[in-house]
C-alpha cells in the first residue's frame, strides 16, 4: 500500500521525515506532498486549495503512477486529517487514518475562538471530519490521538471515533 500524507498546518512535507520513515518500516510506499503555499509550492494556502491539492495528488498516483486506488490508505496528520476526509467523499481510497484530527475546521475554530460563534457558520470554509466517518460506505478507520497533543484536545479523537460508522479503530 502506499500513504497518500495530507500533513498538518505547520512547516511543509520536509518536517515530516520522522513520519515517513515510520510509515515505510511499516510497509507502506509513501506519498508526500505541500499545499499550495507551503513548502516550495506556488500560490496561496485556503482550505478550498489543500482540497483540490490532496484530490491532484491522488490523480496524479492513480493516473501517472497507475496505483490502484485500493492500494492508496489517505493519511491525515492535524489540519490534514480534514484534508484527507475531504479527499475520502471524492475519492475511493483503501483505509484512512486520521492522526491529531478535529471534528471540523470550524468546531476546533469555536473551540479555540469564542467570536466565531456571533458569525453564521456559512461564512466560514470547512473540513468536517465527522460527515466523512459518519458515512456508511467509508473506508477502514484508524483514529490515532497523543494525550499530551497541543493542538487538538484527545476528545476530539474519541468524539470522532463515536461518530464513525463501522470498521473504525482508536489509538489513544
């Protein structure tokens, strides 16, 4: 199988070398790639960007690389465990794995910032998590969350995990 990495918010792929070297001791080929923004990529980050930047990294191993899609596992780290859910609606995928994830952008957005909630949820773009687990045709799922992470609260793993339709697994 190959991990398609959608990594978090901060720094860009080359911080993610730990991750990887895990990811191929497992098995696994891997598959990095930086947002628009990020990294030595062009153009600006917005969340309709990462999107469409996951969905091209998936097409290119699909249809360059000839990968099967049921030899892709979407792998999710942070702010890229939306990226990856997102992905997940759009594309056939054999596993997800969302490591440090949030329900959704804009939950950990009211979690974090109290305004947030005086303007209609409209007005903000978002990565939801939970409509991707909670949908019954999803793939596997595996949730990994650190007690200790700083960015996102472990309930929010374990929210995610209640959510999730069948074939789910949490790592705590």
């Amino acid at each position: 199988p190959i991990a398609l990495v959608s990594h978090g918010n901060a720094g860009n792929l080359s911080h993610r070398t730990i991750l990887a070297e895990t990811l191929l001791r497992s098995g696994f080929s891997v598959f990095l790639y930086d947002y628009q923004g990020y990294g030595c990529s062009q153009g600006s980050p917005s969340i309709k960007g990462v999107v469409d930047d996951a969905v091209s990294a998936y097409d290119y191993l699909v249809n360059v690389e000839h990968i099967p899609s049921s030899q892709i596992v979407a792998y999710g780290e942070s702010l890229g465990c939306g990226v990856t859910a997102e992905l997940s609606k759009v594309r056939s995928v054999r596993a997800i794995v969302l490591q440090s994830g949030f329900p959704s952008l804009t939950w950990a957005a009211h979690d974090r910032l109290w305004f947030t909630w005086l303007y209609p949820q409209s007005w903000f773009p978002d990565l939801d998590c939970i409509s991707a687990v909670r949908s019954k045709d999803h793939a596997p799922l595996l949730i990994v969350h650190g007690t200790l992470d700083a960015a996102f609260p472990v309930a929010y793993a374990k929210l995610l995990y209640d959510k999730a339709s069948d074939r789910k697994k949490l790592v705590i």
